[in-house]
C-alpha cells in the first residue's frame, strides 16, 4: 500500500524540524506533500473602494507587499525543505509541493487536503504559551483533533 504523508508547512523553524524527522524517520518510498497554506489577502490588495477607511488605503500598498515577501519567504522555505529530502535519499518523483489559498481556515484545509488520500500528517508544534494555546488554539493542535482515520505527528 502507497503511504503518503501530508506535512502542513510554513517557514518556521519547527516545520523545517518536522521535514527532518521525516527525513530521518520515514524510507525513500513514501510519498511526501509539502502543504502551505496561505490567507487569501489579493482580495484587500485589489480593492478599490470608497468604503475602505484612509489609513488602510494609506497602507494597502505596503501590507500587500508584505504578503509578497511572505509568499516567497514559503517559497523560498519550501525549496530548502525539498533539498533537504532529496539529499536524505527520497526521489524527486516522491516529493510535492503545494501552496494553497486559504478556503475555510487553515486548520480545516489541512484536513481537508489530508482526506484526499493521506494515511499521516506531519507538523510542527507551534511555540505558543500554555495559556495562549488554550484561550486561542494552534493550527497544530486543531488538526490533532480534528483529524480522523490518519495517524499525526507532532513534532515539537
């Protein structure tokens, strides 16, 4: 049975040490989907509207190239966590990069994209307080319980 892995992934530091764990824990075999999920942002980059207060017409230009730069900062992330694979022996044919535009929410899309076929999440355990995790909630931690029928790894 083909066994893919779903790692949801940023350019944080914990996402680059789950792609090591997998680098080092998993055989060339599987298959590997590196999973970024970005806010969909090109909408307020687009508006034009007389609704919009000044100070966010007076910023809009800066904030959308600061998604920019984040998009490629996920690029950029992505590219170094594929050559990190490759280099741990996974084929080229085995790895996958996706970058998605966030649908219902982060948290959900990942188990979305994971219902599609995966048998394991990887991820990164976000480096939130205890009290902070608790009030608000991480991408982690929602994907842990929501997940059903797959295995996830979280990887601190």
């Amino acid at each position: 049975m083909e066994q893919k892995i779903l790692v949801a992934f940023d350019d944080s530091q914990n996402t680059m040490r789950a792609v090591e764990f997998i680098a080092g824990s998993f055989t060339e075999e599987h298959k590997i989907t590196l999973l970024s999920i970005i806010p969909d942002t090109a909408a307020l980059c687009d508006m034009n509207s007389p609704s919009l207060t000044p100070h966010f017409i007076s910023h809009q230009v800066t904030f959308c190239a600061l998604e920019d730069q984040k998009r490629e900062l996920v690029n950029e992330a992505l590219q170094k966590a594929k050559e990190l694979l490759l280099k741990a022996g996974f084929e080229e044919k085995n790895i996958t990069m996706k970058v998605e535009t966030k649908k219902k929410g982060i948290a959900r899309d990942i188990i979305d994209e994971a219902h599609s076929g995966y048998n394991t999440i990887v991820l990164g355990r976000r480096g939130l307080s205890g009290i902070r995790e608790f009030v608000l909630g991480s991408v982690s931690q929602k994907v842990l319980h929501s997940a059903r029928d797959m295995s996830v790894i979280m990887v601190d």
